[in-house]
C-alpha cells in the first residue's frame, strides 16, 4: 500500500494562506490542526526559554536566544552534533544550570527547581534502564519518591505497559527484553508519573531502521492520545518532519529557523542548505 493520507485535512489537501494546496503523505502533515489555524494551543508559552545561554569556558554552547513551547505540542529540536539541542534539553531538565537566563514551566520560573521537582519525563538514546531490577520496578522507579501508594502504584505502572502496548511483562528483567521492547519500557517509565513536559533525547537512534519507524510511529500515536507537550532532540530530517507540529532547527549554539511542519518544508532547503 502507499503512504497513509488518511490523517490529511480533505485527504491530504492542505491551504495555507498565501501558498497553493499541496499534497502530503499523513506522516508529513501529521495531526496538528493550529499549525493552519484550525486550532489554537491553550497555553502558547507552556515552556519558556527567556535570554538563556549556555558556556563551557569560553565555548558558547548555546547562544542567547528565546524559545515558546506551546502546551499539547510535539515540538523538535533539530540539528547536527555540537549545535546545543542537547544542551538546551539538559538546562530544561535540571541537568545542566544555565549561564544566564530563565527556564518558565507553566509560568513558573524553575532556575532553581532540583530535578525531581519538575515533573518531567525523560527518555535517552541508550534508555537508561537499570539492569538489576525487574520491568515493574524499573517503570515505577518515579513513582516511589511521590508518595504514591503501592496498589496505586500497581495500578499506574500496568496501565503505563498497557499503553505502550506491553502488558504483562511487569516480572521480566530488561536483557529479556529487544532494543525496541526495552525502549517501550524507557516510555512507559516517564509516562507513569503523569509529567507536565516529556523529553526525547535521541531515543531512536540506537534502533535499526525498520525498528525507528515504528518507534516513531509509537510516539507520536502516544503523543496524541496523551496531549503531553513534548520536546524531541534529534538530527534526523524525518524524524523532525514527520512527528513534530514546530520544528526549531540549531546551528552553532543559534536558532536558524523556527517553523510549523507545513511551513518548514516549504523552506527547509533554505533553512538546511549547510545542514
């Protein structure tokens, strides 16, 4: 069967203003009704980056530079190895402080926030699961430290595999488990704790091919179900392309083009020419 257009407006026709109708494959033009106006986000700067900046010494990892999320949105961050995509994911986690600027989560500012208290789901390139602990305790691993009742705790962690489509492997240890399996589980984890924002640092990459795409295809479908607000750091075109409502793409520590999917591929050879 060809490409699935049954996720386009009119079956694959899109208008924006000012530009002819096109026609898009649904994994292109994805879900994501405001980014022609059919919508619009309930909060449009649910994650703020204010002024921020990032130095190692005298290397500027991350430019000066102010960046919305809106709420409900799948938003990637995308560009080549060194370009601070990374880096600005880490200063929004709590795990690298910012030289100068402010981090907002909700209108809160969370500077000075420890990691623990900003309720955010993560999930890694190598999947960061713990390899002594069995898959219930590795997915309610964030869930011990909120105060959260054991048969509560019972009841999230199974509707979390439920989600990710793999119940009933609660008792098994991670090595019994394939790459694709394992990063089921790395999802199911930072969704048990119900987080405000999820962040995807590379997580296919360490995927064959046929797997990525059904990765791929498992978040963004999950995404949807969920509405979280989601940042996803990658250096695949594909991946930003096909998944996200705004792609921000990064060069050298700068923002170079920010834009709603249908947008971008009018302008991404442009935007991308020395990517």
């Amino acid at each position: 069967m060809g490409p699935d257009y049954g996720r386009c407006i009119n079956q694959g026709r899109v208008n924006e203003p000012g530009t002819p109708a096109a026609w898009l494959p649904g994994d292109l033009f994805h879900k994501h009704w405001e980014i022609i106006g059919l919508t619009h986000a309930k909060d449009p700067a649910f994650v703020r980056f204010q002024g921020i900046e990032k130095r190692f010494g005298d290397l500027v990892a991350v430019q000066p530079m102010d960046l919305d999320i809106p709420e409900g949105s799948f938003v990637t961050l995308l560009g080549p190895s060194g370009c601070g995509k990374t880096t600005l994911l880490r200063m929004l986690a709590g795990l690298e402080p910012p030289t100068r600027g402010d981090i907002f989560i909700k209108g809160k500012r969370i500077n000075d926030t420890p990691i623990h208290k900003r309720n955010l789901g993560m999930i890694f390139q190598n999947y960061a699961l713990f390899p002594h602990k069995t898959i219930f305790d590795n997915v309610g691993f964030g869930l011990k430290y909120r105060d959260v009742s054991k048969t509560v705790m019972k009841e999230k962690v199974e509707k979390a595999l439920e989600t990710v489509r793999l119940p009933g492997v609660g008792n098994r240890m991670p090595s019994q488990l394939s790459g694709g399996q394992q990063q089921r589980i790395a999802l199911a984890r930072a969704i048990v704790i119900e987080p405000d924002v999820l962040l995807m640092d590379e997580p296919l990459s360490a995927l064959d091919e046929n797997l990525r795409e059904d990765m791929r295809r498992e978040i963004d479908n999950l995404q949807m179900e969920l509405g979280v607000t989601t940042i996803f750091v990658t250096h695949d075109q594909r991946e930003a392309l096909s998944m996200s409502d705004k792609v921000v793409v990064m060069k050298d520590g700068y923002i170079q083009h920010i834009a709603g999917v249908m947008r971008c591929i009018s302008g991404w050879i442009r935007s991308t020419a020395d990517y």
